[in-house]
C-alpha cells in the first residue's frame, strides 16, 4: 500500500474514530463504576459502557452495554439522559494503534430495589483468550481523586446534586499531555 507524506500511515495513532457510550447508574448519591484491577496493585475505574457497533443506534448502544456489564435490563431506572460528551486522543499500551474516541456519557437513576437486582461482577473477554474481571463498584459521586476513564472525576464531583444539569456538555478534550494511561 502505498502512503504518500502528507497522509497518516495505517499506523498511526488516532487515525480512526470510535464511538463509546456509557452510563453513570446514581443510586440516591452513589453512582456505579466498575473497577480494574491492575498486575502492580493500583485500580482503574471505568464508566459502564462500551464500543458502538457499526451501524448500531446510540440508544441500542447504551442499553446493550447496561444490559452486558450491569444486568440492568432495558426500562429499569430513569430515562438515560446524554450529561457530558469528551474527545479522548490517548495512546494506550499494545500492538495496535490508538483510536480517537469520543465518549457520550449519560446518566441515569435506579431505586435501591433496582441496585439490589444488578451484577457485581463483570466479565470483558480479552484477545488472547480468558477475562478481565471488572467489579461493580458504588462510590459517592463527589469523590474526584479517583484515577477514572474517561476522566471525568472532577467534573462529576462538580455537580451540586446526582441530579443536576452540568453548565456545558462538551467536556475538555483529553490527550497524552492531560492523561497517563495506566
């Protein structure tokens, strides 16, 4: 394949676009996240959520990844309502060049009956083959010094109730000089 110099190469960080949908579950001031644990005895947190598929509507998106990661089946809570969108060009670690992603984060509202109903464990499948284990974990929304991805952590504790619309949606767009994979 031939590239000339003033195109990216196949392997190029960020050449291509992803789409990511994912939730923010609120029960009263406790909101979902799951947890990672990571081979040096540090943790990553994550939002409940994933890829959207080629062609894939963002609503089906959003309630397929609820449905995979959280068991919170389609119709339990609130609405899902769009709360933040983030443009993240962060190179991660592996074989494969880093895609831009852009993140839609939407949030939504269970009852304690609901919670009580949902998985505490999740189970991503990995390339070469077993899982990663990722555990349901509720924290109090306002706790911003947790290493979060997409790293929305301050903005989150910024809000004044678990029902509050933020001042913008577009978030600040994040990158290698903002952000540290780990």
């Amino acid at each position: 394949m031939y590239v000339s110099d003033d195109q990216p190469s196949p392997e190029t960080p960020f050449r291509t676009i992803k789409v990511r949908v994912s939730a923010l579950v609120f029960c009263g001031d406790e909101v979902a996240l799951l947890r990672r644990d990571r081979p040096n005895n540090t943790h990553l947190y994550t939002t409940i959520g994933g890829n959207v598929s080629a062609g894939e509507p963002l609503d089906a998106a959003l309630a397929r990844e609820l449905e995979e990661e959280l068991a919170l089946a389609p119709g339990v809570g609130t609405e899902p309502e769009l709360l933040w969108l983030m443009d993240v060009r962060v190179t991660r670690p592996g074989n494969t060049p880093s895609p831009r992603k852009l993140h839609l984060i939407y949030r939504l509202h269970v009852t304690e009956d609901d919670r009580r109903t949902l998985a505490t464990h999740e189970f991503d499948e990995l390339a070469e083959g077993g899982h990663e284990i990722g555990h349901v974990q509720w924290v109090d929304y306002r706790q911003a010094d947790l290493p979060l991805f997409p790293p929305i952590g301050a903005a989150l504790a910024q809000l004044p109730t678990p029902t509050a619309r933020p001042s913008t949606v577009e978030l600040p767009a994040v990158t290698d000089k903002e952000y540290t994979w780990i």
